[in-house]
C-alpha cells in the first residue's frame, strides 16, 4: 500500500474515534475539531460565536452535564485542569458549515476527510441494513422447509453483529526475546 494512501486511512480511523453518538446523532466535539484544524479550541469557539446564525440546533448544540459526563467516561481525559465550560459538538451538517467559516488549506482538507468518514459511516450502515432485511425475507421463505437453514440464519446474523463490534487486542506470536541479567 503506499505511503499516501496508508496515511489517508490512519487520519480516517483517527477521525471516526473521534465520532460519538449522543441524541442519536453521530457528532465530533468542538476540541476534537480545533485540534484536526489546528488551531486553539477558544479561537475555533470564538469563530463559532461571531457566525452562530450559521449553527442551528440540529448542526451544533452544547452538550448537557449529564451527556458531558457519559461521555468523558469514554474518553481517555487527564485528573486534572479541563474544560470550564460544557463542549459544543457537531453533527455531520455543522461540519459542512464549518468549512464556510474557516478558511484555511488544513481546514478544508480536514473537513473534506471528515465528511467523507461520515459519508462511510451511512454507507456502512445501509449496507447491513440492506442484508439484514434479505436475510430476514429468506428466512420467512424457508421458515418451514428445514431447521439446517434456520441455524444457518442464526449464525449469520451473529456474524453480522459481531463484525460491528470493536475487535480486542491479540497477544503477539512469535518469540519474545529476554535480556540476561
């Protein structure tokens, strides 16, 4: 794979860690987005402030104490210092409209990165929609015909539920190689 491609993934991955779910919304957080754009998450406020006409509720919202703390739990976040105050996040509307009010060559070709995440993400999602509802119209076809093809069904449908859960780290194969003391 080359080298620009390998580096377009690993920015995509980074992105899509960076996407939550809250209010049934898939959303980034205004620090998550300073840091992609590369400026001060108070500067990338400050330019949301002067354009909020732009934002409306169902682009940009602040979160809620409770939904801040739900998902600081998700979040890897240090024991001390901190945000004073609760972060806005973006749906995937408010990042389009970003790119209207920063105007920068990183900031277009993140956002350009980050809507094409989120372009993945519906993509994905309809497809296992699409073949699940296939799956369920065959098995009411063969409903009757034989229990071998309901227990096919079955592990199938497992298979596609776990293919949409995070895979756990494996242990490394191979020889370990000790200092001697």
């Amino acid at each position: 794979m080359p080298k620009k491609e390998l580096s377009l993934l690993v920015m995509e991955q980074k992105i899509l860690n960076k996407i939550f779910m809250v209010r049934g919304e898939k959303v980034m957080l205004d620090s998550d987005l300073a840091e992609m754009y590369g400026v001060e998450t108070k500067v990338f406020n400050q330019s949301i402030k002067r354009n909020l006409e732009r934002f409306p509720k169902d682009f940009m919202f602040t979160l809620r104490e409770k939904e801040w703390t739900n998902l600081r739990s998700q979040i890897v976040t240090s024991s001390w210092g901190g945000a004073r105050y609760r972060p806005k996040v973006f749906t995937e509307q408010g990042v389009a409209m970003l790119s209207s009010i920063l105007n920068s060559k990183t900031a277009i070709a993140v956002n350009i990165r980050i809507i094409r995440v989120f372009t993945k993400l519906k993509e994905y999602a309809l497809t296992n929609k699409e073949i699940l509802l296939q799956l369920a119209n065959l098995e009411k076809e063969v409903k009757g015909n034989s229990r071998d093809i309901a227990n096919i069904f079955c592990v199938i449908k497992e298979l596609l539920e776990k293919q949409a859960q995070p895979i756990p780290p494996r242990n490394r194969i191979g020889f370990r190689q000790y200092e001697r003391t």
